[in-house]
C-alpha cells in the first residue's frame, strides 16, 4: 500500500484545523481521540484507502453487483462507491486530479470561506440577537386564507440571498438587481454587455462584490469543474462502466470532476422523455458524489462547519448542472459530439459552447438570461422545495433535485412557453396584419371572456413593472428590433395593463413574459428545453441558499399541519 495522502481540497474545505481534518501523521500520533478521528478521517479522504478484511469482502460483491448492471453503467459506478478499496483503485492508471487543478479549485474555496466566514458570523450575532431580544415578538397573523391558500405571502421563511421588493423588484443582498448587473458586478471581458455569472455567484455566495482577481479564481474554479473525469485520459475514460467507477473513488478527483458516468445515465433514459425528467434524475444522481454527502454521513466534521463541504458541492452542482443541461440538450436537440470546456472562456460562453451555440449575441443572451433567472427569494416552489430537502441535511444534489421537480410543474417553471404560446396564438389571430393597440385589445379581451388567463403578466408581490422584464426588453431593442414576435409584444405589453388593471393587484409584465422572445430569436428554438435551462440558472440562488442555510445554522423544516376539521375549530374560536 502506497503512502496515505491528504488531498488539499478538502482539507481547505473542512476548515484546515487539526480538529476538524487531522494530519497523515495524527492516525498514529497524539490524544486516542484525535487518532481516531484521524482514522476515521482517513477512511475516505486518503487515497490510496486501507480497508479491513470485511471492506475487502465487500469490494469483491460490489464487483460482481458493478458486472450484472453493465448495461445501466450509472447504476455500476453506484455500486463500486459503496465498495471502493485499494485493489480496485490499483485496477486502474487514472483518477487522480492534476496539481493544477486541485490548486486553482482550493485558492477559490479558501477565498470564499474566509469571506463567507466572516459574513456568516456578523449575521449569527444578528440572529442572537433576535432570539434573545425578539424571539416572541409577532410579526404577522394567519389566517384560514393562508392556510387554504397555499401559505401565500405569508411571511414564515429566511432566506438571506435576495428578496422582492414591490417598488424596485428582486434585491440581491440588499441591492437592487438592476444596480448590481449594471453598474456593481465586474464583467470578465470589457466586450460584454454584463457581468459574469462568476462575479454573481460569488456575490450570492459571500454578499461582497468581488474584484477581478476573484472572479477569475472563482472562472477557474467552474471550469476544472466542468470538466469530465473522463477527460483525464485515464484508462478508465474507455475501459467500461466498472473501471470508470474505480477511478471515481474516494478522492478529490470524484468531488470536482463531473462524474463520467453521467452521460451515459442520460443516454439510458427514454428518447421520448421530457428534459426536465432527465435533468432532475441526473440531479439526484449526482448526490452520490457529493462531498457534503460523505462528510456528513461519516461525522467527520462539526455541524457548526458543515457548510465547508456544502460550499464546494454548491460550486460543484452549478457546473455540473450546465454540463448535465448541455449532454440533455444534444441528445434530444442537437448534433455532434459536445466539446470541452474552455479555460481561457467565462461559464456563460462555456455554456453556450457546450449547448452548441457560438455567436456572440446568443453568448450575451445566455448571460443575461442566467443572471436574470438565478436567484428569487425562498418561497417560490423550487426554492422552497430545496431549502425543505436541504433542512433535513441533505445534499446539495438532493436538495436542488428536488427543486427541480417543482420547477418541471407547470405552475412553476413553464411560464414562458405559456407566454410565448399566448403571442404566437395573437399572431395567427393578427392574419399577417400588423400588431395595433385596438386588434391586440380585441384578442386579449376575448382570451378573458373565454375565461382564460393572459401569461406573463402579474406578481404576488411586484407592483411595477419586473426590472427583469426590462433589461430584456432592453436586450431586444438592441439585437432584434424587427424580430415580429418581439413588435407583437412591444404592443402587447402597453395594452394588456391597461385591461387588467382593477382587475389584479399585478398587471405588469413579469420576467417570463420576454424571455422566450429572446430564445426563440436568437436560435433556441426547442421550448421544452426552456425549463432546464431555467433550472440551469436557478442553480446559482439554490446552492447558494443551501451554503447559507447551513452557515447560519437554520434547522430542519417542520411547520404544523392541520385537517379541515381543526382548521374550522380554530377558526370559530378565533371568530368569538
């Protein structure tokens, strides 16, 4: 057996204390305890892995498990990270992960803890303080409303990334969105229209606006983790299901490469299916090769600490997600073989690279669209779904799986194809007739008399007009100006709150009302693929709400519920 061997990442991510990682050296050396919490340690994070005769045991029915699953390879590499031994490990030339790269991962995990550290412990006086001083304060009323009515605009969660103010739309940490992309976050290239979507992640993850230089760490950071394990040249990129899974075992290599097995779990799933199926599968999936998952599971870590791990799985799901998106959308849409990642390219262009796009206003658009849609308070459905799943100290993987389920439902995530539906019914309506105040008055009145619902306009909250919608309204003005469906809807949006006004509390466009416009005209044209894309952006918010859930301590979700029956009792002796 080879020389143990700490790997930097996660020593960087446990926190670099004796306590909390412990040396090579400390498995032999020191307090009894500090030995075993050493062992224990080393169990998983040294490679290559000392195993008893039982694990030896295990490895070899792992093998055999690995073998009968061979036409499901997702399901083999399952199998062989439960048994992963040094035998196995020794099977195989690859797996581990270049110097380089496990350095330009580490400089950004290292400079986003003691950010965040920092942060996090200002706000956990702050929460102190509230318990100390008004833990028993009311600060709303509820109401049967409330209850029947799905907890609506019932205050009853923190989330501290962002939140929606009626008069000035979502603000990220206090600021407005509008100030923040425009004038606050650095772009990457002095060429683009916006910042880079490293710059908001890094904002959403510290609350501080990063310098250059650390947007640059946290481009690296993306991009070794975009990068499949497969990539590596190892004998394991082509030598089957089993010697993949060896080489994805208990090192630092299965915590920030993209697992290659996952795009042949994508590919086993049905043609037919829906993206955002496959999305979310590929999500739970992930949730084996999750570092939040083994820290956790094997206590070797505190709990006041355990968003050290959350942090590089948060990194960690953004990445992945965009590779996971990118393998859906060419196996249904696209063609050809999709190519690496980019080092000297910021994640937006990566991202579209990968989708098979390359011109520079599709880039611009994907940028804008990722930054628009990434983060929007806790309580909408996926949001919430993931902070539910993630309260419980589940993973990131698990957690954001979950919100992606709520994302695919059409309440939710399907917002802008009903919106984009909608137009594209006013313009077979129009008969080639240009788009006027008076025709499209007409076709939106008769949509109501029908008692049918005009999409993308309302909010539960705004009460103007989604700064979101504007900034691509913007971005239409100076790339599509003649685009029809975009004229339609320059019409559309002048007239439709004039209808509904009285009506609703709400009657300005929302964010879903342009956003298919942009897609479609600018060459994304497979609307069922909007929602993973959606859910691509939305990575950024959630793992970021899960790496703050976990730094502020938040504990695990369980509110009252009640029947009908209890519901009615309570009400009457309220009403007396």
């Amino acid at each position: 057996m080879g020389r143990p061997r700490v790997c930097c990442i996660l020593r960087i991510a446990a926190g670099r204390g004796p306590a909390l990682l412990p040396t090579a050296a400390a498995a032999t050396a020191g307090t009894p305890a500090t030995a075993a919490a050493a062992a224990k340690t080393h169990r998983f994070w040294v490679s290559p892995v000392a195993h008893s005769t039982a694990a030896t045991a295990r490895a070899a029915a792992a093998t055999a498990a690995a073998a009968a699953a061979a036409e499901l390879p997702f399901a083999a590499v399952l199998a062989a990270r439960r048994s992963y031994s040094s035998s196995s490990r020794s099977s195989s030339s690859g797996g581990s992960l270049p110097q380089a790269s496990s350095a330009a991962v580490s400089a950004a995990v290292e400079a986003l803890q003691q950010q965040l550290s920092a942060a996090a412990a200002e706000k956990q006086q702050r929460m102190q303080r509230l318990r100390k001083e008004f833990g028993s304060v009311q600060i709303g009323e509820v109401t049967p409303l409330n209850v029947m009515g799905g907890m609506r605009g019932l205050t009853a969660l923190l989330t501290e990334t962002s939140r929606v103010d009626p008069e000035q739309g979502l603000r990220l940490h206090g600021v407005p969105m509008r100030q923040l992309l425009l004038q606050q976050l650095p772009k990457m290239n002095s060429a683009h229209l916006y910042p880079s979507v490293e710059a908001l992640l890094w904002y959403l993850l510290t609350s501080k606006v990063p310098t250059a230089s650390e947007v640059s760490l946290m481009q690296r950071c993306l991009y070794e983790m975009m990068i499949s394990a497969a990539s590596e040249g190892s004998a394991a990129a082509g030598a089957g299901a089993g010697a993949a899974a060896a080489a994805e075992g208990f090192t630092q290599e299965r915590f920030i490469r993209v697992p290659a097995a996952l795009p042949a779990l994508l590919q086993v799933l049905p043609a037919d299916g829906h993206p955002m199926a496959a999305f979310a599968a590929a999500a739970a999936a992930l949730s084996d090769y999750s570092f939040f998952r083994v820290a956790t599971e094997e206590g070797v870590i505190s709990k006041k600490d355990i968003w050290r791990p959350a942090l590089v799985d948060a990194l960690a799901l953004v990445a992945r997600a965009a590779v996971a998106a990118a393998h859906i959308y060419r196996n249904k849409f696209g063609e050809g073989e999709m190519p690496a990642p980019d080092p000297d390219l910021d994640f937006a262009t990566n991202f579209s690279r990968l989708l098979g796009f390359k011109g520079q206003q599709q880039e611009e658009l994907l940028r804008l669209y990722l930054l628009l849609h990434a983060d929007h308070e806790g309580g909408n459905v996926s949001a919430h779904a993931a902070h539910l799943v993630g309260s419980s100290l589940a993973d990131p993987f698990a957690a954001f799986a979950a919100g992606m389920a709520g994302l695919g439902g059409p309440l939710h995530g399907l917002a802008n194809q009903k919106c984009l539906a909608w137009l594209r019914s006013a313009q077979q309506q129009l008969r080639g007739s240009p788009p006027t105040k008076d025709n499209i008055r007409d076709i939106a009145l008769a949509t109501l008399k029908a008692g049918g619902v005009i999409p993308g306009f309302g909010h539960a909250v705004l009460r103007v007009t989604d700064p979101r919608f504007t900034m691509q309204r913007e971005f239409a003005l100076r790339h599509i100006p003649e685009d029809p469906l975009f004229q339609l809807l320059e019409v559309v949006r002048e007239v439709v709150p004039q209808i509904l006004a009285g009506k609703v509390s709400s009657p300005y466009p929302n964010v879903d009302c342009h956003s298919g416009v942009l897609l479609q005209a600018l060459g994304l044209q497979q609307e069922k693929f909007y929602t993973v894309l959606f859910g691509v952006s939305r990575s950024l918010g959630i793992a970021s709400q899960f790496v703050w859930a976990r730094a502020l301590g938040l504990p695990i979700e369980r509110p009252k519920s009640v029947t009908l029956s209890c519901l009615e009792e309570l009400s009457s002796k309220s009403s007396n």
